[in-house]
C-alpha cells in the first residue's frame, strides 16, 4: 500500500531537485549583473508548492479508479437485484426483470473513466503546482504511469 505513495513522493522529490538546480543556473547571470539584481527589478521566483498540495492533484485518478473498479458490478450484477432477491426468499424470480451490460460496454466505460480521471488529474497537478508543465513533468508522468498500470489491473 505506500509503494504507490513512496513512487509520488520520489516523483517530487526529483521534481525539486531538477527546478533547484534550473534556479541556480538562472541566478547566475543575476548575481553577475549586479545592477538588476540591487535595483531590485528582477522577478522574484514562486516557490513550489509544498509535496502534500501536490498529492490533491492525484484525487481524480482515485476517484476514477474507484468508479472504474465498480463499474463492473455495477453495469453486470446490479441489474440482477430483482431476481436474486426473490431467490433469497425462496419465491420464483425468473419472470422479473433483469437487465445487464455486455462486458465490452463495460471495459469501454472503465478506460474512459480511467482516461478522464487521468485528464482531470493533469489538469488539477497544473492548478495547485502553478508551474509550467516541463517543471511538473515527474507528477505528470507519475500519473501516467499510474493510470498505465490501473488500466492493467481494472481493464481486462
């Protein structure tokens, strides 16, 4: 279980290793100039948002992995409540309806769940980081990475 969350945590970590070492190149000509930097007209960079806001950016793809997983049942079994109802107390339920979903409808509707809980996990790292994507990019691809095995264990 904290396998998935050490992989996020390294995500970061590497994260601000490559935007510290890109701050330092880009302070150079700064410190060099001098005047820009005394003046004080030199933009003053925004600080990364701190590991644990950046986590809420992965919400939508559990929330779409959580909704994919049980769609199954849902679409499947669920429509079968009527008859295995009246099985349970002893009566005939082969006339009542019954309704289930094909299981390509169903793998269908897990991946484009999985795909737009994967999306709206891109689009939520981009809001609450409030960095560029090349900054972002290990989030970016630990939520790829994530959605990639998740349609492996949901999808079959």
């Amino acid at each position: 279980m904290a396998v998935p969350g050490l992989i996020a945590w390294g995500s970061d970590a590497v994260m601000r290793l490559a935007f510290n070492n890109s701050k330092r190149a880009a302070a150079a000509p700064a410190v060099a100039g001098g005047a820009a930097a005394l003046a004080g007209t030199a933009a003053a960079p925004v600080p990364i948002a701190p590991f644990l806001n950046l986590s809420y950016g992965y919400l939508p793809l559990v929330w779409g992995a959580t909704l994919s997983h049980y769609l199954r049942q849902f679409l499947e079994e669920a429509g079968n409540i009527l008859p295995v109802t009246a099985a349970t107390f002893g009566l005939d339920g082969s006339s009542l309806p019954s309704v289930t979903a094909d299981h390509a409808v169903t793998e269908f509707l897990q991946g484009s769940t999985l795909l737009a809980g994967a999306f709206f996990s891109l689009l939520a790292t981009r809001k609450v980081g409030a960095r560029p994507w090349l900054v972002l990019a290990p989030q970016c691809l630990t939520i790829l990475g994530f959605t990639a095995e998740l349609w492996y264990l949901v999808v079959r």
